[in-house]
C-alpha cells in the first residue's frame, strides 16, 4: 500500500476510498450469494450470465416504460434472477447434474438468451430514466445507496445463516450431507434453496449493475463468477463445503477491491488483475488442502492411538 501510495497519491484518498467501496458493493452481494452456495459444496459459475440478463431484460422494459418506478424495476430483476435459480436448482437437485457441470452449461444459456433478447443491441445511460439511474448512485444518508444495499444484503444474510433453522441447515448439509440426512435434514431442498437465493441476489445485482453503469451491454458481467470465487474463498470460505462467514466474504471483496484499485491506479494491465485473482483462489484452496489434510491426520492418528 505504501508503495503504490507514493506512486499515487490519490490511493489513500477518501474519494478513493468511497470508489473502492462502490466498486465492491456489487461483488460483496453476489459473493454472498457464492458464498452460500460454496458451503454446501457446490459452486455457482452462472452468476455472471444471470446479471448480465437481467440487466438486460430490465434495462429493456424501462425503454419501453420510463414512467416505471426503480422499485418495481428492482422487483422485476429480483423476480427474473429467482426463476433462473430455480432452473439451476432443478437441474442439480432433481437432475442430479453435478453443481459445475450444471452452472457451466447455464452460464452458456443465459449469456446467450442476452444476445437472444437484446439481438445485440445494447441500452445507454440517455435511454435509461434519471430516477433509476439515481437507485445506485443516489446518497441519502451521506453513503451511495449502493453501498446501502450491500450492509443490508449482508445483515439479512448474517442473520439467516446464524439464527434461522435453513440458514444452519445450509451449514450442516455442507458439512456432512449423510449426517444432515439422517439429523432429519431435507438436503435437497437445502440445496436447491441456495440457488434459488443466488438467482435472486444476482437478480438485484443485475438492477444495481444497469442503474450503476447506466448501460445494459451483451458482456455485461462477462467473468463476475471469477471475482465472487475469489473474494468467497479469499475471505475464508472453505471451498470444500461446511463453513464461511459473512465478515470474511466482506473483507475478501475489500481486499480484491484494494488490489485492482492499486493495479488500476499504477497502471498495470487488466491481466494482470485477473492473474491476482486466479492467484489468490489457487493460494485458498492449497491453504484448505493443507488444512483438511492435517486434520485428517489427527482424526486418524486418534483412532489408531
């Protein structure tokens, strides 16, 4: 940080600092959503495709409807993203299609229903209405209401996953699915749950992402999935199933935020920022490797003794 400080001065701004925090806004919520998916033992590649069409989508319907409130818009984007979750759920849950096999494939789906949908026209920020435009980027409280939505999104997910019965369900089918079985745990419907909540967090961020950028385009969150990975298992999510916090899933999308604000601010090509973060999944999932190896060292060492 000092070193890219004296490169630039303008890092350790609070400008900067607000920049960073709405550049992460977005990712916080849909890493949450990876978030809970990952802990179940699954993983959600399709997340990028299902904002980019909602964006889409919605972006459309406010061309044809300017007059449309932002909060139905925001319901719209919620009610779309809940149907193509479901469709991921049923395909891993009743399908029994493994969870990244099954998300590839809709990652392909839903990236090419935008092109379908938009047939490769894109929306501006002069069609789009100054009252949606200001969902994102309006600050009543003194913060971004972007940055508002992400504090939200992540109280009620703290809460649901620390004092609800689903929310530790999530947990226990992630730690040991027989078990949660037996415990009289509906496994499966857990799982399918998850990614319905995926859909819907990746519905609200495809609204966020239009109001945000002022634009609906056909790459619109074209490789997203990669930063929630990233942030999920850089913020100490276990990328094998059973555990992760919120507060964790937050600094991860801070620390990532960090990283290409300072690549950004020095100059360094966007490759390279995409190398970092394919490096700090790599650096995760050897820790966890290292982690799960050594504990089942112990276990057995146990038994033996």
């Amino acid at each position: 940080m000092i070193l890219v400080s004296l490169r630039s001065p303008n890092f350790l701004t609070l400008d900067n600092f607000e920049d960073i925090l709405l550049n992460i806004s977005i990712l916080a919520i849909v890493a949450l959503a990876q978030t809970m998916v990952i802990i179940t033992r699954g993983i959600d590649l399709s997340v990028g495709s299902m904002i980019g069409l909602v964006a889409m989508m919605v972006s459309f319907v406010l061309l044809e409807h300017p007059e449309m409130s932002p909060w139905l818009a925001v319901l719209l984007g919620m009610l779309i993203g809940c149907a193509l979750g479901c469709f991921n759920g049923f395909i891993i849950t009743v399908g029994g299609v493994p969870p990244i096999i099954a998300t590839l494939g809709t990652l392909s789906v839903y990236r090419g229903a935008v092109f379908l949908y938009s047939q490769g026209t894109w929306v501006n920020a002069f069609e789009m209405p100054q009252s949606f435009k200001l969902l994102a980027k309006g600050t009543p409280f003194g913060l971004p209401n972007l940055v508002i939505f992400a504090v939200v999104i992540a109280a009620i997910i703290y809460y649901f996953l620390n004092y609800t019965r689903p929310g530790r369900d999530i947990y226990a089918v992630g730690s040991n699915p027989a078990a949660a079985q037996v415990a009289g745990i509906r496994v499966q419907r857990t799982i399918f749950m998850v990614y319905v909540i995926s859909g819907l967090l990746c519905g609200l961020a495809g609204v966020l992402w239009a109001s945000r950028f002022e634009a609906a385009q056909t790459n619109t969150a074209l490789g997203f999935e990669l930063q929630t990975v990233a942030a999920a298992v850089v913020g100490g999510v276990n990328i094998f199933g059973g555990s992760g916090t919120v507060s964790g899933v937050l600094l991860g999308a801070l620390l990532l935020g960090i990283i290409n604000n300072a690549l950004t601010l020095v100059r360094i090509s966007p490759f390279w920022q995409l190398a970092a973060q394919g490096s700090l999944i790599l650096l995760a999932v050897i820790v966890d490797s290292m982690i799960l190896r050594r504990l089942q060292q112990t276990l057995s060492g146990r038994k033996t003794a």
